[in-house]
C-alpha cells in the first residue's frame, strides 16, 4: 500500500488496535467487543478506551471473570450472525479457554460440513518482559497453532497491528490475534488514516541480507532488528524475517529467504521444546536442506516457566543472545 505523509501519522501500537476495532465497530453493526474490563475501564492496556463510551454497552460488552464463558459466548454470538471480538486480558489465562477453543472454536466448519463458520477474532496480550506477575507474560501460540482449523497472527509494528486486525475481523473463520505487550508504547510508526487491510498469510521482510536468515514474529522482531545491526557492525549481512502470521504459515517467504542465505535463526520468547520454533526448524530442515549451509538453530525461553522479576531479563532472549546464535550459525 502506498500512502502520502500528509496521510498518515505516528501512532503506538496500542493506539493501532484501537483504531481498528473502532473503524470495524463503526463500518459493522455485527461487530461487538466482549472481555473483562474492556467497556468502561478500556482495557487493562487501554486498547478499547473510548469506545464503550461511542458505541455503547451492547456493543463493547463488560463480561465477569470467565475466560471460557468469553470464548464459549462468543463462539455463540459468531454463529448467530455476529462478528465479536473476545478479548482475553492476558495471554496467560488463555488456558482456561482452551476447552471452547479446541472442541469448538477450530472445528464447526468441519463438523457442519462447511455449512457454517465462525467470523470470531480472539485477542489477547502476548509475551514478557514488562514486570507482571504469573500468568501475565506468557507466549502461548504453538497451543493455538497445534488446532486446525484456526488462524495465529502477531504484529510487531503499529502499521500491520491496524492492518492485520482489520483484515482478522473481516475473515469468515476464527483468527486469534496476539498483540506483543512490550511493545505496545514502545513501537511507534507511520500508520495510514482511514481504512486499509494487511493480507492474513503473508509474511514481511523487515531487513534484506545475503548471510543468513533472522526468523521471528511479535516483540522479537525488533530485538532480532537490533541484533542484525549489531552484526551489521561486525561487516556481517543478515536478513530478518517477520513471520505476521503463524497459521497459515507463509511457506514460500521462510523457503525463499532461507535458500538465498543458506542459514537461518529463529528467535521466539516460548520454550524451545514443542514450539513453533520447533515446527519452522523442522519445514525448514524438510523442504531446505540442500540450500542449508549451517544447522538451523533456535533461540527461545528455557523450558521453565517464566520466572519472575529478576530473572525475566535472562529468560526472554536478547539482541545478545541471538547475535551469539547467528555468530556460532556463521561460523559451522
């Protein structure tokens, strides 16, 4: 999308994502917000402020405590002609919701033989790294991505976090849409006015290189953005790879990128056992190997649960971490 400077201005990324869900309340009558605390409060980050007040408590909709309920209601709501928003207030109850999300939500086109589908989009903030308790950093997607039938998006900028949830909402089956916590005022850029859409699928090259391939999506982006400048400085070319959307994958961008670089790192803030990581090492090992020059490494949580305070800086990967993996791929 080409856009003039006269038509854009510079907004976080919180401030993206409520920009979108009011242009989607505005445009759609079918549209409606439910979750805790996101009517009148505006959301534990803020991200639906204002809009309970514009569009009214039947459409921005104040829920209890019940993270099944949100998702069992809104299941309910997208099969009755509705187009909801649920929002889970940190990625870290998204546990509680998994009954609805697996024996429900991935599987009644399927078990209605297409015949229905569910136009749900299920938000919730994503990964560490801003001194919250238990519960509240956690990077649940392989979870979501293990369940057919669903799509996984996650930005890492403000421009695709409006774009992306607009086009999320729009689709005929259930997205959920991870938002990186951390950088919701820390990411800040150009974001055009008015309506516009980033394709579902579609991966984004952050950084063009020939050496090797920096794999990431959400807050680690940035930080594999910040280890490819480091490396920049040690006269090495790095290419970095932003995912956008986990499910479905963007094949042929991860394949292209890889076979040009013949290295590739993926840097993500989940453990590594079971992860999504996992699964890109192994396509990528699949479907690559004769273009790899390197083995395929991953940078990840260690297989803990994130710890706490003092510990959190050590757990989430760092542009050090990753620039150490890409330093050790560069040199097999």
């Amino acid at each position: 999308m080409t856009v003039t400077a006269a038509a854009t201005r510079e907004l976080n990324l919180v401030q993206a994502v409520n920009e979108a869900l009011d242009l989607a309340l505005a445009a759609d009558e079918r549209v409606l917000i439910l979750g805790e605390d996101v009517g009148r409060n505006g959301g534990v980050f803020r991200a639906t402020e204002g809009l309970w007040k514009k569009y009214g408590e039947q459409r921005v909709v104040d829920t209890p405590l019940a993270e099944i309920g949100i998702v069992g209601g809104a299941i309910g709501l997208a099969l009755a002609g509705l187009r909801p928003v649920a929002e889970i207030q940190f990625d870290g109850f998204m546990p509680a919701a998994l009954d609805q999300v697996i024996c429900h939500l991935g599987r009644l086109r399927s078990r209605t033989r297409g015949r229905r589908s569910v136009p749900l989009v299920l938000r919730a903030p994503h990964g560490g790294l801003i001194r919250a308790p238990e519960h509240h950093s956690e990077s649940p997607e392989a979870y979501f991505c293990h369940t057919p039938g669903i799509k996984v998006v996650i930005a890492s900028t403000p421009y695709d976090a409006k774009g992306l949830l607009l086009a999320a909402i729009d689709d005929p089956d259930p997205v959920v849409f991870f938002e990186p916590k951390r950088l919701y005022r820390a990411a800040r850029s150009q974001v055009p006015r008015g309506d516009y859409r980033v394709e579902l699928g579609k991966a984004r090259l952050a950084r063009e290189g020939r050496e090797l391939t920096l794999i990431g999506w959400g807050a680690m982006v940035q930080t594999c953005l910040e280890a490819a400048e480091l490396l920049a400085g040690e006269g090495r070319s790095i290419e970095v790879l932003d995912l956008r959307t986990l499910t479905p994958l963007d094949l042929p961008a991860l394949l292209a990128s890889v076979e040009k670089t013949g290295r590739a790192v993926i840097a993500h803030e989940a453990p590594n056992a079971g992860s999504w990581a996992a699964e890109l090492s192994a396509l990528i090992s699949e479907r690559a190997l004769l273009s790899l020059q390197a083995p395929v490494r991953r940078v990840g949580g260690w297989d803990i649960r994130m710890p706490l305070f003092r510990l959190e800086d050590y757990y989430v990967p760092d542009r050090e971490r990753v620039a150490d993996a890409a330093r050790q791929t560069l040199a097999f």
